[in-house]
C-alpha cells in the first residue's frame, strides 16, 4: 500500500473500544527531531482537542501525532479538555517528549464524552505499538465514514520523500481544511518556511472543496518534517506571495518563476499535487456520492470573484441533484452564478462547458442536451464556467447529492 513512506517515522492503529471492531485509535511518531506547521478548522465551537492542538503547534516541534475516531471530544466542557491535556501528558512521558510535542485529533461524533481509560491505556502503549511505518494501520484508525482510505506518496530526484494520509467524507466545506489530513517527510525545513508553505498549499487544495458547505469542528492539517534525508528545504515569504497571485491550474512553467532552488521547487510541486490528490479523493468520496465534479471558473475580474462564483455552484444543493440525475439543467448553474449578487457579472458574456461541450446559441437542442445528459452520467465530470470579465481563474471540487447522502446523515448519528 506504502511503497516508500519518508525515513524515521514509527505509525500504527488498533482497537481501543471505542468502535466494536475497527481501528479506532492511531499514532505517528519521529524519534528525530521535527519542524512542523499545521493549520486547524475556523469553526468557532471548535473541539477540545483543537484548543489543545492550537497551544501544541505554535512550539512548532510535534514529534507525534495521536487520532481517535469515532468520538469527537466536541461539547464536551472541562471534562474532555482535561483529557486532551492528560492524554498528551501520558503519551509524551511514553515516548520521552515533552506534552507540547503531541499534537492531538479526535473525529466522530460531536457532544459526547470520550471514554477516559481506554485513550489514557493507549497513550501509555505507544512505544510497544509503534514497530515500524504501519501507515496502512494508522490511515484505518482515523476513518469514520469515509468508504475507502485516502493517501499519496512521492519520492522526489533527489530521494526526498513525502507522504500525505488524510480522512473525510461528510461535514466538507473548505474554510482551512474541514478534514483530517495529515503530511509527512523525511526533508529539513526552517519552521517559518514550512508553516508558509502548509498555508499556501492548502489555500490551493483542501480550501477548494466541498461535500455539503458544513465546515466541521475538528479538522486540522499536519505537516512535520523530521530531516532524515539529506535535502533542505526553503520557502521564503516572496515565494508565498508569488503563489497566492498565481491563478488555477497552475502549470510547471509558471511555477518555476518562484524564487526557490531546485531542490525547493520540486518539492512544493510535489506536495501540491499530493494535496490536490487527497482532496480531490475527499470531495469524491463524499457521503453517498457517484460523481466527482470538478468545476474550474475562468475569465474573472479577480480571484476572489471566480472564488466566489465557484463556491456558490458548487455548494448548490439544485446544482449538485442535477448531475445525480444527470439532468442538463443549465439554468440551475445561472442561478448559482447570479445568487453572487455580484453586479459586474454579465449573462450575456457567460459561457459554459460541461466537459467539451459547450451551451450556448444553438446547443440547446435535444441532440447536445442528450449529450450532456450522457456526460454527467461519468464518475468524473468537469464544469467549466467563462465569466468573460477577466484574466484569473479557480478551480474547486465537489460532488453530487444523493438520497444516499439523506439516507445516512438522518438514520445514524455520525
């Protein structure tokens, strides 16, 4: 499954418990040394474990990191933060770190109470557990709804690699990272460059999703580099500034202007596609979804405006039944466009493709909306809106909506 996970990480799952019988607990761990960079859900009932995780990263040196799933620890008052607290105390004096190197995560179910013992037992088994890079193991333990595990892996020229392990399924709505994602590798990286460069790439992977516009309370994206290998690192703050004016897609070209060594540059491409990877993966898997979408805006004003327009086509829950039932319904994607409220939008400028095939003038009739219909029949389709104002552009990930979707988030408490 893992062909070559990044040098000097320990990983495993198991059971604690807390679900009958899946992997419901994990833990990744570098006896080296770490950088690491992370950024957490914007949710203002945040869980306690983010409260924990936002003191923990700014040490920027988490050496480990431990999931559950299958509980949340949101709601859940003095009682589950002291627990958080306890549990970072016990694993950290297992591992022989300090508690501030622990960076905890919990998923699950919100408002209700994380069983104490069964996570205080685990934290104390970590060093017997962790024998070798069970990725496999630890990507198991933080499923909960999702229907298959998401990861990616690279290794660069010069031997560098780099592992990303994320979840996510329901509960999707870009506003950091509305997911648990977490990224590995074995490269040196100043701390500051690292956490500039976490920020960047997920304003341009995970912040371009959506399953169900409900952004969660527990999310987080990890980032830890250990220096294992050889390579160094470095992403100034005027390569960041350079990446945020870039539009979407960006092409290997026009990343080369950013002013990074080689070395640099291969890595920032890599782990931008390993992002784009996982979160592409996520919007595909969401709950009850047949139909990957994605939908790319062109020829904004600016990037806020094609971000805009983008979010409001793609969290549409009208936009999203149509291509459940393959239906051509264009006017539901003009309605999602004009719901902006943005008067410098133009109908008559607009253009849209659904793959190839574009709407406009006489391509209206039976035969091309057949057409269309046929092409939202795919697993993945892409929309592709012109706005004919300008020269940037977004692109952005969702799915389709299904009465699977109804089905499982009214019938179980997930």
């Amino acid at each position: 499954m893992f062909q070559k996970p990044p040098r000097g990480y320990l990983a495993s799952g198991w059971n604690i418990g807390l679900k009958p019988d899946k992997a419901d607990f994990g833990v990744v761990y570098s006896p080296r040394p770490c950088t690491s960079a992370a950024v957490f859900t914007r949710n203002v009932f945040c869980g306690q474990p983010i409260l924990v995780g936002r003191e923990h990263a700014r040490s920027q040196s988490i050496q480990a990191i431990i999931v559950n799933s299958g509980n949340a620890n949101v709601a859940t008052g003095p009682q589950g933060l002291d627990l958080v607290y306890a549990c970072c105390r016990q694993a950290a004096a297992n591992l022989g770190l300090e508690p501030v190197q622990i960076l905890p995560s919990s998923t699950g179910v919100i408002a209700r109470q994380l069983p104490e013992q069964p996570m205080l037992q685990a934290c104390a088994q970590l060093k017997e557990r962790l024998l070798g890079p069970d990725f496999a193991a630890f990507n198991s333990a933080i499923m909960t709804t999702d229907a298959w595990p998401k990861f990616a892996e690279r290794e660069l020229g010069d031997g560098t690699r780099i592992l990303g392990v994320a979840k996510g399924a329901g509960m999707i709505q870009p506003d950091m990272a509305t997911m648990l994602s977490y990224l590995f590798t074995d490269a040196a990286c100043p701390a500051a460059d690292l956490q500039r460069l976490l920020e960047s790439v997920v304003s341009r992977s995970f912040n371009r999703i959506s399953v169900d516009s409900d952004t969660s309370t527990s999310d987080t994206v990890a980032l830890l580099a250990n220096g294992a290998h050889a390579s160094q690192i470095r992403f100034p703050a005027a390569a960041a500034q350079m990446l945020a004016r870039m539009s979407w897609p960006i092409d290997p070209a026009t990343l080369r202007q950013l002013p990074l060594d080689q070395a640099s540059l291969e890595f920032v491409q890599a782990l931008l596609d390993i992002c784009v990877h996982l979160a592409r993966r996520i919007a595909a898997d969401g709950e009850g979804a047949t139909t990957l979408i994605e939908l790319q805006i062109h020829e904004a004003v600016d990037a806020a405006q094609a971000l805009a327009v983008g979010r409001s086509i793609i969290n549409s829950p009208l936009v999203k039944t149509a291509v459940t039932g393959a239906d051509p319904n264009w006017g539901r994607l003009l309605m999602a466009i004009g719901k902006t409220f943005d008067t410098r939008l133009k109908q008559d400028r607009l253009r849209i493709f659904f793959g190839d095939l574009e709407l406009a003038g006489n391509l209206q009739s039976p035969d091309q909306l057949r057409a269309i219909s046929e092409y939202l029949r795919e697993p993945e389709i892409v929309l592709k809106i012109m706005l004919g104002l300008g020269n940037a552009s977004e692109t952005l990930w969702g799915c389709d909506l299904t009465g699977d979707y109804v089905h499982l988030n009214s019938m179980y408490t997930t």
